[in-house]
C-alpha cells in the first residue's frame, strides 16, 4: 500500500525507515519493484548522544536522537543487524515499563495486548502506538484527537518532559555505527533540529548547528535530514546550506506515519511544499 501510494504520488525512490528494524524490506522491495520505482533499504534508530547533552537542574544529561541509515546489511548475522536485535530488546523492556507507569498514571484500560493490536507486532510498538491508546481508551484524560492534542500528548507526557517519559536507549550513537563499518551504509541524522535544539530558532540554528555537523561528520556521518517535511521552506533553505559548508548531504524525508500523523503528506511533508531533489540520491550511493 505505501508503495502503491508513492507511485501515485510521482514519487521515484523511497527508502522504508523502520524504527529499530528492517522487518518489511523484502516486501516493501518487491512492491517497488512491481511499480518502478527505486527501493533503498532504510530503518532509523533512537541512540545516546553524548557529545551535545541537554541541560538540566541537576545536571546535564545525554540527548536521544533519531538516526538514519540507507543501504542498511540485511544478513541477520551482520553486525549491524545484532545492534538493531539489542535495540529492539530495550524497546520492549521500554514499553513494558510505558504500560505500567501509564496505569499508574490513571491509564488503567491501557495495556500491551491493545498496544499489539494497533501496532499488528509486539516489536512494532512505538510511542505514537501508546499515544492512539491514550486517545481511544482515555479520551476523559488527554481529550478528543486533534492535530493540536496529539503534539500535546507527547510534549505532556511521552515526550522528554513528559510525566511518563521513559528514556529509550542507552546506545551511544558511534557503538551503532561503528557496527557498520566496512559495509555500504550511510548515516544521516533524522530532523536535527528537533533533536538538537531546545528552542528552533534562525539565531539558535546558525550559531548550534554547525558545531553539531563537524561532529557528527567526524563521528561518520554523511548526511543531515536537511530537506526534513515538518520545517517551512526558509528554515529547509538555512539547513541546507549549512549541511553543504560542513561539507555533508542534505538528505531529505518528509517523517510519514500514516494515520498516525495526518498532516504529513508521504514525500511532501506537513506543509505540502517539501521536494527533495533527485541527485540527493545519486550523492547517497556515491557516499557508499
């Protein structure tokens, strides 16, 4: 179905960026295939970052960021592939602990066989899963789903603030890509602002940002989600040069979710504008 829809939409390529798994890959290829249209073997992955630590009362603490990885090994063997085996471990410990802390928080119709049933695998079990519970069991507690309450819920209580916010991985990012070296994958980070930034601002990004790229090209990555679908066009345009004087790709993703975010729109993104360019690609395989 997602392939089928990019196809109507034009799109040329698309890369399956999974969380912590490259699960649907055969399927999501074949698919492409059928349609003509280019298939990258993708997942993204939540890890430690370290090296820019968020600010705290008590202190400062590690950052979770979203990373991503094109042309990803399949061999269950690889090394890379055991990582993701670890991860998806922590996933589900993490999930159990999400289950609980909601009950005690006044989530008590929440569970994990209702969680499995949204997200149709225990392994697929991800925060906008127990978001969409929250909405569907305890509507009296975080109100009727709207675009503004569903950011609500993560910022109130999923999210890094939030009030059952469980952290999701204690991975530092460069043990995960050290596990790829030696093999074709290529790293961007996802949504570096989001991730990055406590505040997003022009002044915050220019002064942060470049900082940020050196040390994440030193750490190996290539790419930055510069063209990211959930930032206007003159913050894309920013990122974008940015990424190009630090030397490194500006990749792109418009973060579709399904009807899990219904103001994305697959390859155009929250505000409908988002184009990434062709030869991005082309600079993906040629990073290899």
């Amino acid at each position: 179905m997602l392939a089928q829809k990019a196809h109507d939409l034009g799109i040329s390529a698309i890369a399956l960026t999974d969380h912590d798994t490259t699960a649907s890959h055969d399927d999501m290829a074949a698919a492409c295939e059928d349609l003509g249209i280019e298939h990258v073997s993708g997942l993204e992955v939540s890890l430690r970052e370290n090296e820019f630590p968020k600010t705290r009362p008590g202190g400062p603490v590690p950052r979770n960021v979203h990373v991503l990885a094109y042309f990803v090994p399949l061999d269950p063997v690889h090394p890379l592939q055991q990582k993701l085996t670890a991860l998806r471990h922590d996933r589900d410990v993490r999930n159990r602990e999400l289950v609980v802390t909601l009950q005690r928080l006044g989530f008590a119709d929440l569970t994990l066989d209702y969680l499995v049933t949204l997200a149709n695998s225990v392994d697929s079990i991800g925060r906008p899963h127990f978001a969409q519970a929250m909405f569907d069991l305890h509507p009296e507690i975080v109100g009727e789903k709207t675009d503004v309450t569903w950011n609500q819920i993560f910022v109130e209580w999923l999210g890094s603030e939030g009030r059952a916010y469980i952290p999701k991985t204690s991975m530092p990012l460069e043990e995960f890509v050290d596990a790829a070296k030696g093999s074709d994958t290529v790293f961007s980070i996802a949504h570096p602002l989001v991730n990055y930034l406590d505040s997003i601002t022009s002044a915050n990004i220019e002064s942060t940002m470049p900082r940020v790229m050196a040390s994440l090209r030193e750490r190996g990555f290539a790419g930055i989600e510069a063209y990211y679908g959930s930032t206007n066009a003159d913050v894309r345009a920013l990122m974008v040069k940015l990424t190009r004087d630090a030397g490194m790709i500006p990749t792109g993703g418009s973060d579709y979710h399904g009807n899990y975010k219904q103001d994305v729109s697959l390859g155009f993104g929250r505000t409908g504008d988002l184009r990434v360019p062709n030869e991005i690609l082309d600079e993906l395989k040629a990073a290899r």
